[in-house]
C-alpha cells in the first residue's frame, strides 16, 4: 500500500484513546490525513498483505496476545499465510496498536509519538 508523501493514513481503534493520541499527533504534522477505524471499514486480505509488506511484518506481531480471544482461539497455534490475513481481517480487535502509513513506509504506532518515525528521512 503506497500513499503520497505528504498523506499520512492511520488504522487504529476509535474507542481508545492511546489510538485518538496518535490520531492527534498526526494531525499536527499533516493536513493530509486519513483514518480508518478497525472494525468500522471493510478490510481484506490484500489490504492486508500490502500493510505487511510496508511494515516488514508477520501479522502475529499485530496482535495483543493478552487479549482473551487471543489466548483462547489462537495463543499456541500456528497457521499458514491465508489464515493469518484471515485472523486479522475478522479480528480487528486483536489489532494492538495503530498502523500509520506514509509513501511506501509504515509503522506500528505502540506511542503515540512513534507516528513521528514517518517524518525522519529513511537512510
């Protein structure tokens, strides 16, 4: 998933306010911003795949495993690539932190301050 550089989209749980904080501090840094809250819009598997890819990241590292769901259906297990987007698409709420994405570049904001990584120029 790749967006201008000078828009930054944000993915993130609108019930809480870690998530609002992070919202609020990519306001401050951009006019060009786009939120999309978990749950509350459509995601797919490629969408999925596209955020991944731009975070350099297995999807097990997206989840809150202290999350009950978690520890029920999923703690100990291992699935194949499919299943993963799956899990992730139909469990939003498992998602632990917001995914900022800015250009080709991505970050999983656990601070709210972490959006502030979209900024620096990468080396």
């Amino acid at each position: 998933m790749k967006t201008h550089q000078r828009e930054i989209l944000i993915y993130y749980h609108h019930n809480s306010s870690d998530h609002r904080r992070t919202v609020a501090h990519a306001k401050g840094l951009t006019k060009h911003l786009k939120t999309f809250a978990f749950g509350q819009t459509p995601s797919t598997n490629t969408s999925w795949q596209m955020i991944l890819r731009a975070l350099d990241a297995h999807p097990k590292e997206l989840l809150n495993k202290a999350h009950p769901f978690y520890q029920r259906h999923i703690r100990g297990r291992e699935f194949d690539k499919t299943s993963w987007l799956n899990v992730l698409a139909r469990n939003p709420e498992l998602i632990k932190a917001p995914i900022a994405i800015r250009g080709n570049r991505a970050v999983i904001c656990t601070q709210p301050t972490d959006i502030y990584q979209l900024m620096e120029v990468p080396t």
